[in-house]
C-alpha cells in the first residue's frame, strides 16, 4: 500500500480511496485517510501529487466530513514553497479542490494572487483554477481578486490565450449587486474593445452566467443576444447567442416579454440557414411549454382584431411543421402542441387540427426510418400526441388511428415506440375498441415470425397494447396466439414481462398461465418461490373475477378460494426474500390484500346472519324510545359486530397509510393504487356508519368525488366509478328510507363489497421493480464493541449522543423525489431497574426528543443530550423519517438501538453506603464542593 517501496503500489493504493469513501461514507474514516493522502502530496513524487489531486476531485462530497481541516491543509500548504513550479501548479490545483472547506484562507489567497504573476505557464493557468474555484465560494476573494483579473485581462501584455482562460472567472463575481455591476461594465468594454470571434463568444457567455446568477440583469442580457443573433454575421456568434437563449429560456422563462419572443420568431422567420433556424426553433418549444407563451398571446396588442393565425409564432410553426429538416419539423409540431395545450381562448382552438396533421405527417416520415435522428423525432412527435390527447381528448379517435394504421408499414425500432404512445393514451382514455384488436392480433402474428433484433423489445410492446386494450377478460382465442408465440420465439424473460404486464393491466388468469410455464426455468429457488408467490397471487384474484351481485354465498366460497391461494402465495414470497432484498414492500401489500379479503368475507357474515335472525317489529320503536339507533339491528348490533366491522375497516385504512407513507422509492402509480385500496376500507367503514351505527352524524361531503379529477389509468377509472356508485346508492337510501331497513341497508353493504371486489386487482410497478432506490445508514457514537454490551453513564452526568448518517442513493437518484431534511427522533426506554425505587419526576423517567437535519452532499449530523437518572439499563431508539422537496413525510427508517447503564455516581454511592450502616458523613464530605475534587 501507501507504506511500499513502489511507486506503482503506492499509486494503486492511492487511486482506490475513493470506492473505500464510497463503502463506508463516515468522518472518523474520510479524516484519517486524507490525513494518510496529505503526507503523501507532502513528501511523493509530482506523479503521485496528481494521484492525490485525482482522488481529492473525485471525492469533493466528502471534504466536509474532514475534522482536522488546518492539518490537512498544512501538509498540502507546504509544497506551495517548493521550487518547482509544476509541484507549486499542482498544490494550487489541490487548494482550488478544496475551496468549498477552506474558502477563507488568507495564506491560500495569497499564493493564487502571487501565482497568477508567474512566468510559468503551467503555474498561472492552475492559479486561474484556483482563482475560479474560489471565486465562486468566498466574497472577500471574489472582490479582491476582481481588479486584478481586469487589469490582467485588459493589460497588453497578457497573452490572448490567456485572456480567453481569465474572463470566465468573472461569472463568479455576482455575491453582491455593485461586484456584479463592475463586473457587467468590463465585460461590455470588452465586448466591444476585442471584437475577434473568440474573444465574443466566451466574453457574451460570461455574461450570461453572470446574468443567470445575479438575477437582475437578465432581461438586458436577453437583449443583448437577441441583438447579436439579429445583427451580427458570424455563425459561430449566432450560434452561441441560441445556446445562450437557451440556457435564460429553461432557467427563467417568466423574464421574457413579448417583445424578446416576437424578435426571436422574426430572426427564425428570415434567417436561410436550417442549423439557426433549428437552434431558434428549440429556444421557442422550450419558452412555448412555460408561462412565456400565455404572456405572448394574453399581451398582445389589438387582440381582439387579431386571429390566432396572424401570430408570428403560430405562422412559424405552422411553415415548419412540414419542413424537409426532422428536427425543425419537430420543433414546430412541439410548438402548436403546446399552444393548443395551453391555451384555451376561442380563436386559437383552429391550431389543435394544424398541430394533428403535422404529427401525423411527422409520424408517416419517421416510422420509415430506423436512423437514430429520425428515432429521436418520433420520441418528440409521439410525446406531443399523449401531451395532445391528454388536453384535447375529442382529437383522440383520430391520433389513435392514424396510429394503428402506421404500426404495420413502420419499422420494428420505430413499432416498439408507437406502441407504448398506444398504451399511454389507451391508459388515460379507453380509445382502444374491441373491433380494433383484429388488427393487433393480425401484426402479433407477423411479428411473432419475424426474425429481427428487435423481435423480443414488440412482442412485450405489443402485448401491452392488447392488454390495455382489451379491457374486460382476454378471450380465450387471444391468450392462444399470445401463448402460441411466445412458445415459439421467446425467451423466458419476454414470457415474464408479458406476464408482468398482463398483472398491471388485471388480466390474472392471462399472468397465472405464463407465471406457471416459468416456474421451471429459472435457475435460484429464490426466484422460484417468487414465480409460485405471482402465480398464487394471480390465481387469487381469477377466482374474484366470478362474483356476482346478490349472490353472496358463492361470493363468500369465492373469497374463500382467494384467500387459500393467498395464503400459499404469501408463504412463497417470504421463501422468496433475502437479506439484500427483502421484499418488504410486497409483503406488506399482500398481506394488506389477505386482511382486506377476510375483513369483506366477514362483513358478508354479518349481514347473513342478520337475515338469519332479523330484528324483531318492534325494534325500531325500541330504537326511538331508547334513543339508541342501535337498536334497530336488533341483537346484532347488540352483540357490537357492525362496530367491530366498522373499527377493523379503519384500522386497515390505518395500515394502507402507513405502506403508503413508507414507501418513499415508489412511482406515482403504485402510490395512488394503495391510497385507492385505502379509499376503498374507508369508503366501507363510512357506508356502515351512515347506514346502521350512526346515519344522523354520517357526513357525505368528505367522502363525496374530486370532480373530474384526471384519472392516469383505468383500474383508477373503475374503482372511482363504483366508489361514486356506492356513495349514491348509500346517500338515496338514507334520504328516502330514513330510518333504513335492516333489509335494505345490508344488501347495500354486501353488493358494495361485491362491486369493490369485482375491479381486478392492479399489481403496480414498484410491485416487480426498484426505479428509485434511497436508503440511510446511521451512526452512533458512543458506540460499543459489541452490540450486547451497555454503554456506563453516571446518573449525575448526561449521555452526548451524535447521530451521523449518509443518504445512499441507486443508479437514479431523485428520479421521482428528492430528500429535503430528514428528522431524527430519540427516545429511551426503562428496560431494568438497580437499587432502591426512588420518587423520581415524571420528566427524569424518559427521554423522547425531535431534530430535524438538511443533508449536505448526502450526509448529515446532529446531537442529543440524554439524561439517565435513574438507575438501570436504557434502550435508547433512534428512528429516522424524511421529508421531500414537496413537505411530505415518508417514514423511511432506519430505526437502531443501543443500551446505556446509567450507574450511581461515587460520591452518592459512598453517602448511601455510610447512611446504611448508621454513620453520619464526614464533615469533609459534607462540604465537598466542585472546587474541592481539584
């Protein structure tokens, strides 16, 4: 390792650190190992200098969890003294890595300033770095450096070449309103001053980082581009001023006003060149999904006088929707798309068919081609239609045919793309009729006998269409050719994502086959037990599908059926876990499912046993005399089974909040699956309520529909349908029967359940696979050897816990939410009592506290000050939840344990001692103070 007489073992040691930050994230490792690479960097080689600089870089998160700052920068600071100036490039290099943790050093301020005077090339550019890098951390450098960088940049005897590399280091200068100022006015001195391509378009960047940062100057910088893009005739220019558009556009699109939108569309319009147009036509689809584009039509002058179409804008677009060029067509469709998505006034209701038919020419010419240009325009025109048809859903019927039409002429790339635009739209809107699957089954076929790459990728695609599609069960014609084709032209993996598919969709006795043909061909009993757990969890909600209403003892061997399959199927998928993953998840859900069904099966008990032994005549007039409604159901609800129901429902719904609330990884859809299974516990809880145990407080307002709430599937679709339905049936009954029979208000709650039951059960995405994964490792300190053993604290002392941890993120972070701060709770228990019971305070007895903590580059920590008075043994339970950019909590973990002693201090020890056996204390040890044990 480091220790070796080898250059080349001390340089692999070296250059391994980072996956060893990476493994264990925590101060007390990073600090002495970058300690261990500061003595390296003092006495090595400038080869391994560079290692070291190598491995500061790539672990720059990890500078701040460094707790002997001044001794690590002592060590690299020393070599800055050294006589060769590529050893004095390199540290500079090393202080600039570290800016973020040292960003007021004087002594580093100091070396970069004396270094940018150097004759050595090497040592002024890292000192430019440097200088950068410390710019954008510390305000004093920024504005001490400032004049020095302007005298540099404007001084004759600066090279060119580095003037180019010192005029970025001023888009650091915006920490303050007069340094950005300064900083604007000699960038516009130069702007005219050095008027060589070059020296333009890195000076007009500048700017406009500068512009981005500081805020206030942004829409004088929009001008400024605009002018150059009008003005100026070299490409390059004109180039940079789009790319710097671009940039303003996406970061803040509520800055440009009308004007800047109307010059940019008239410099599209006029300019010959397509690479332009192309780049002033990005700028314009980015502003045209933001705000900028109501401000462009709600602003304009004489509206009333002007249609839609005399718009520059729209005129640009629509002249581009049919250009030869891909992109600039692209761009054009994305453009109407956005306008007939956003804006709702009458006049430019004309562009949703302008914005149709340039999709569909758009699509006709790139599903011919399998280039990877023509590939990345259809991702654009397919995402503008699901955007289209999501706003306008009459302009459905024709998208979706236009569609189905071009799956058979397009090529397999381009068929794998429309089919998942098919499934997306079919989602929302059930556009997919039955007369409409001929044609799906006739292209499964033929693909199913094609020989190309692509083959696996379209018969996955393919069938999920099918299964959108066909909304009700499969006919049994259709799961023949599926099944035929798989058979003879894919691997087991399609055979599992079809399979998978078909259980998102409902189509469970589709999946239950498939699962059952793979059992045998997977290779871990691991995903063996995984497969049987699918194929009974697929088997259970086929034996659902045969409830009928009023029908209710077949309802209930239905269940029966279900829940055994259930029952099995649960015991395969804990087999199915492991350590690394353990399936909490899924295990939740499922055994949320099984306590669902056993909670309507029971539910349907009551209500039968009710018929079998009704309440007699008079109990309704019992009811009213008592005043206890409950007396109308007679001896059962005397017996509390309604109320017992009606707690168990909530508690389910309890239960579903709390999956819901730990399940911070999962996608948006899983999510509004279990909050429907939530839903639909309250829903039967409040029916029982406002039918039989309380129908006077029942309120209806809570629980009544969102409106047109849009709805993302069609198993949301259903269930809302028959919520909506339940809600009325209950709210008619309690209107025209009041009070309602036992008769009546029974069938309701039993047909309910039926209703709720028939919709096929949706297995979501976070059901089969992790896209986002987040976890938190935590800290103690002090920490015992061993975990078993207690930590001993005197009961006169308080116990300084620090809590550290590292956020760990998968290979896509953030992908649905972020980690805003996570909150630490602490709270000790009692666990065993030593010595005599004393009358303690309620307060002493427990501790129970609350922080919250901003991670910083993934890591964070806090402390907590614990008192244990009395004496005994403590478990201490740190728990950890987190909240996302949006202010939601989701309880995430991890929860960890440790157990304190907390021990009888000496000197009370030795009192207690004295007073057991009749001696009074000393008169030393009666005054003993503070000051006396020094």
């Amino acid at each position: 390792g480091l220790r070796s007489g080898k250059l080349g073992e001390q340089c692999e040691a070296v250059v391994r650190f980072p996956r060893l930050f990476q493994k264990y994230p925590f101060p007390i490792l990073i600090n002495s190992a970058f300690l261990k690479l500061a003595d390296v960097f003092r006495v090595g080689n400038n080869f391994l200098r560079l290692c070291v600089l190598k491995v500061t870089q790539q672990s720059e998160k990890h500078l701040e969890k460094i707790l002997n700052v001044d001794e690590f920068v002592k060590r690299v600071f020393s070599v800055i003294h050294s006589n060769d100036p590529v050893a004095r490039a390199i540290t500079l290099r090393m202080l600039g890595s570290m800016a973020s943790i040292i960003p007021e050093r004087k002594n580093a301020h100091h070396s970069i300033r004396q270094s940018l005077d150097s004759h050595d090339n090497v040592e002024v550019e890292a000192a430019i770095f440097a200088a950068a890098n410390f710019s954008a951390q510390s305000k004093d450098f920024a504005a001490g450096i400032c004049n020095k960088i302007s005298e540099m940049i404007q001084g004759l005897a600066t090279p060119v070449d580095l003037k180019l590399k010192l005029i970025p280091i001023l888009q650091h200068m915006h920490h303050d309103a007069s340094l950005a100022s300064s900083s604007r006015q000699l960038l516009q001195q130069l702007v005219t001053s050095y008027p060589s391509t070059k020296m333009v378009i890195v000076t007009l960047h500048t700017f406009t980082l500068l512009a981005a940062s500081s805020l206030v100057d942004i829409p004088k910088q929009i001008q400024l581009l605009l002018q150059y893009l009008k003005n100026d005739p070299r490409k390059a220019v004109k180039r940079l001023a789009i790319q710097d558009l671009k940039l303003l556009a996406n970061k803040t699109p509520h800055t440009w006003s009308r004007e800047n939108i109307q010059a940019l569309c008239e410099s599209a319009l006029h300019t010959p060149y397509d690479s332009l147009k192309l780049g002033m036509l990005s700028v314009l689809s980015t502003l045209s999904g933001t705000i900028a584009i109501k401000q462009y039509f709600s602003s304009a002058p004489g509206t009333a006088a002007t249609t839609a179409r005399s718009f520059d804008l729209v005129k640009l677009a629509q002249e581009c929707c049919y250009h030869n060029n891909r992109g600039i067509a692209a761009h054009g469709v994305r453009i109407l798309t956005n306008i007939s998505a956003s804006c709702q006034e009458k006049d430019l209701l004309p562009l949703e068919q302008d914005a149709v038919f340039g999709l569909e020419s758009l699509l006709v010419l790139c599903s011919q081609d399998d280039s990877p240009g023509a590939q990345a325009t259809l991702k654009i025109t397919l995402t503008c239609m699901v955007k289209l048809v999501k706003c306008r859903p009459h302009l459905s019927q024709s998208v979706v045919e236009s569609l189905l039409t071009q799956l058979h002429s397009a090529q397999d790339a381009a068929r794998i793309l429309m089919c998942h635009c098919l499934a997306a739209i079919a989602m929302q809107l059930p556009v997919l009729a039955d007369g409409m699957l001929g044609d799906l089954m006739d292209l499964y076929k033929l693909i199913g006998r094609s020989t190309t790459d692509k083959k696996q990728e379209l018969l996955v695609s393919l069938a999920t269409v099918i299964f959108v599609s066909s909304q009700k069960a499969l006919s049994s014609e259709i799961k023949t050719v599926i099944k035929q084709q798989l058979e003879n032209a894919s691997n087991g993996w399609t055979a599992y994502r079809i399979a998978r598919q078909a259980s998102r969709m409902g189509n469970h006795d589709m999946a239950r086959e498939l699962y059952q043909s793979l059992l045998t061909q997977v290779a871990s009993e691991h995903f063996y037990f995984w497969l049987n757990s699918l194929k009974e969890f697929s088997h259970a909600e086929q034996c659902l599908t045969g409830l009928q209403e009023d029908n209710y003892s077949s309802a209930l061997s239905c269940i029966a059926e279900a829940l055994k399959s259930y029952h099995k199927g649960i015991a395969s998928l804990t087999a199915a876990s492991t350590p690394l993953n353990p399936l909490s998840f899924q295990c939740g859900f499922v055994k949320l499912r099984i306590d669902l069904l056993q909670a309507f099966s029971q539910l349907i008990c009551t209500c039968n046993s009710l018929k079998t032994s009704p309440p007699p005549a008079i109990a309704t007039t019992i009811a009213m005399t008592s005043g206890n409604d409950l007396q109308r159901c007679g001896r059962i609800s005397n017996q509390a089974c309604m109320k017992h129901s009606m707690e168990e429902f909530r508690s389910l719904a309890t239960r579903y909040g709390d999956l819901y609330q730990s399940s911070f990884d999962a996608d948006s859809a899983t999510l509004r699956n279990v909050e429907l299974q939530q839903q639909s516990c309250l829903l039967i809880s409040h029916a029982i309520e406002a039918l039989i145990l309380d129908p006077e407080s029942a309120s209806f307002q809570e629980y009544s529909s969102n409106g047109t709430a849009h709805v993302e599937s069609e198993y949301e679709r259903r269930m809302m349908s028959v919520f909506n339905h339940v809600l009325e049936e209950v709210e008619s009954l309690n209107r025209k029967y009041a009070p309602v029979s036992y008769l009546a208000s029974n069938t309701c709650l039993c047909n309910a359940v039926i209703a709720l039951l028939k919709v096929p059960l949706s297995f979501q995405r976070y059901f089969f696979q992790k896209l986002q994964s987040t976890s938190i490792k935590l800290a103690l300190s002090p920490s015992p050897r061993n975990p078993a053993e207690p930590i001993a604290v005197q009961n006169n002392q308080q116990l300084a816990l620090k809590v550290e941890g590292v956020v760990q993120h998968g290979s896509k972070p953030g992908l649905f939410r972020k980690i805003q701060s996570v909150c630490l709770n602490v709270s000790s228990v009692l666990q065993s009592k030593s010595g005599q019971d004393y009358k303690i305070p309620i307060d002493n007895m427990t501790n129970e506290m609350e922080q919250r903590v901003e991670p910083h580059n993934d890591y964070f920590s806090t402390q907590f000050l614990l008192n244990f008075v009395i004496l005994g043994t403590h478990n201490i339970t740190v728990e950890s939840s987190v909240t996302d950019s949006n202010g939601i909590v989701w309880k995430t973990g991890p929860k960890t344990t440790i157990f304190v002693k907390s021990l009888e201090d000496p000197y009370s020890q030795q009192v207690r001692l004295q007073q057991q056996q009749g001696q009074p204390p000393s008169q030393q040890q009666q005054q003993r103070t503070a000051y006396s044990r020094f």
